[in-house]
C-alpha cells in the first residue's frame, strides 16, 4: 500500500476522504497524527511541497483561533514543528501522500476523481 492518509480519528473531512477512497477502491493506509506524532522532517517535506507552512497549517480552525498571539508567528521551521507537535490539529486534513511523495491537503470529490 502505498497511499497514506493522515489526519484526525474525529475529522469528519477526513472520514469523508476515507469513505471515497473505500468506495472507490483506493487501498490506502489512514494515520491518526495524534496517534502517530509526524515527525518534524516529514512536516518540512509537507511543507515544502504545499507552499510552505502557511500552507499548512488551518488558520481558520478553532485551534489557530485559541493559540496566544505570541504562538501566531513561528520564525523558522524549527519553531513550526515544534508548535504542530503541539497542536496536531493545526494541520489542514487530510493530508494525502502518494505513492510518487506528492501531498494533497483537504478532500472533495473533484480533486480526489482527478488523482484517481
């Protein structure tokens, strides 16, 4: 197997996701982050390949909303991993990563039909 689709046991996107690839045949692998904590040099290559943290990281959830200001502003890619270690659930899910390395961020049906 070599598609891994890592997010959150409690995401309902990442159950969607899930839901697809099953009903579509994908054989897959799902990996819950707060389970199995990513580690920080997988987090710079996701990074790195979705734009940078930014990219990353959901700040329209509740987790960025609740972070103190101070937590806001990583400067180095250090302080980013040390930060999503901490608060898993800063990564947008699912975070889907093919058998080539590429890593898609978030589910819907068009972008999945267009890998698959």
């Amino acid at each position: 197997m070599s598609i891994e689709v890592h997010g959150l046991n409690k995401c309902d996107t990442c159950g969607k996701a899930r839901k697809w690839l099953d009903r579509h045949g994908v054989d897959h692998r799902f990996i819950d982050y707060r389970e199995v904590p990513v580690p920080p040099a997988t987090l710079k290559t996701w990074a790195e390949a979705v734009g940078g943290f930014d990219a990353l990281v959901n700040r329209s959830g509740t987790t960025w909303r609740n972070l103190a200001p101070s937590r806001k502003a990583p400067g180095s890619t250090a302080e980013w991993t040390l930060l999503i270690r901490e608060y898993p659930a800063l990564v947008k899910r699912p975070v889907l990563v093919l058998a080539d390395g590429s890593v898609h961020l978030g589910f819907n049906d068009k972008s999945y039909s267009g890998l698959f």
